[in-house]
C-alpha cells in the first residue's frame, strides 16, 4: 500500500467508528434501552446457557470465553476490523489485539472476580451497543485491585450473527 492509501484507509476507519459510536450515543440519550440487573460474584449464567445469537449474549460469550482462556473462541465474537480502546491505546483489527493483549486480558479474566453493576443495551437495524458497569476486586500478579470498570461495545450483525466492531474500556480505583 502507498502512503496516501494507507492515510485513506485510516481516515475511512476513524469515520466509520465516529459514525457507529453517534449512533449509539444518539440512540442511548433518546432511547435508554435495557437495564439487566446487577448480579453478584457466582450468579453469572455458566457459557453453555449464554445466548450468542443476541448482542448482550455476545459480549457475555466474549467475556466467558476470555475467562475460561479460551481465546480463539473469543476472538470468533470479534469483527476481523474491530477497534479497541484501552488505557489510551489503539488496537485496529483483531489480529492486532490477538498479537498484542489478548492473553494478558484473558489472564487478568481467569484470575479476576467481576460483578456487574449495571448493563445498558439497546439496537437499531444492523447495529447494537452494550454498556456495562462492573467492579473488579481481587489480587492479580499480587497487586491488590479495587476498581470500577466500564466498558462500551458496539456491535455489528453480519450474516446473522453479531460481531463485536467496537470495544472502549476504562477503569479506576475505587477508593
């Protein structure tokens, strides 16, 4: 790829992410969606009963799948251009995150108790976001871990199954 064609590509992703997260901004402030209710440490649904074939189910499949280790199944709920915001970086596809963070994530996953604290969801045609809340406690590489961590995903239905093309997550200390 040129030079040019390679800043055309980076300008069409920034805009089509830019277009994917107005939609689920505009549609979160006009129309809340689904709240799930909180659920304690344990009361997670085991994998074999998570419905993939919803967003909310998708991003849970994710999740248990990253726990579990399993990480070619997760990366199976990941769109092959999905971009990932964490801590201030930027990963663009889904072969760059499985080079780069996936095994650390699924690492932390496995070692980590969450318990959701809240879950907004809502879709419109082709597209769906899913917000959630979540406290992590626990020790990880013994380092003591309190915190808050929220999480966007939007995601994209493709031949009748969603994909996750977006992922921001973010979190701090509780004190």
């Amino acid at each position: 790829m040129f030079k040019g064609e390679v800043g055309q590509l980076a300008g069409r992703r920034a805009a089509r992410l830019a277009a994917m997260l107005a939609i689920g901004l505009n549609l979160t402030a006009a129309h809340p969606g689904a709240h799930d209710a909180p659920r304690t440490p344990g009361s997670g649904a085991p994998s074999a009963t998570i419905d993939a074939a919803t967003p909310v189910g998708t991003v849970m499949a994710f999740h248990a799948a990253l726990a579990s280790g399993d990480t070619d199944a997760a990366l199976m709920h990941l769109s092959e251009d999905v971009v990932i915001f964490e801590s201030g970086g930027v990963e663009n596809s889904r072969a760059e995150y499985a080079s780069h963070h996936l095994e650390a994530d699924a690492a932390f996953s496995a070692a980590m108790p969450r318990t959701l604290v809240s879950r907004t969801h809502g879709m419109q045609g082709d597209m769906a976001w899913v917000m959630s809340v979540e406290t992590v406690t626990g020790t990880y590489c013994t380092r003591a871990i309190n915190s808050r961590s929220v999480e966007t995903m939007m995601l994209k239905q493709v031949n009748g199954q969603w994909r996750i093309v977006h992922i921001h997550w973010s979190s701090a200390d509780i004190s």
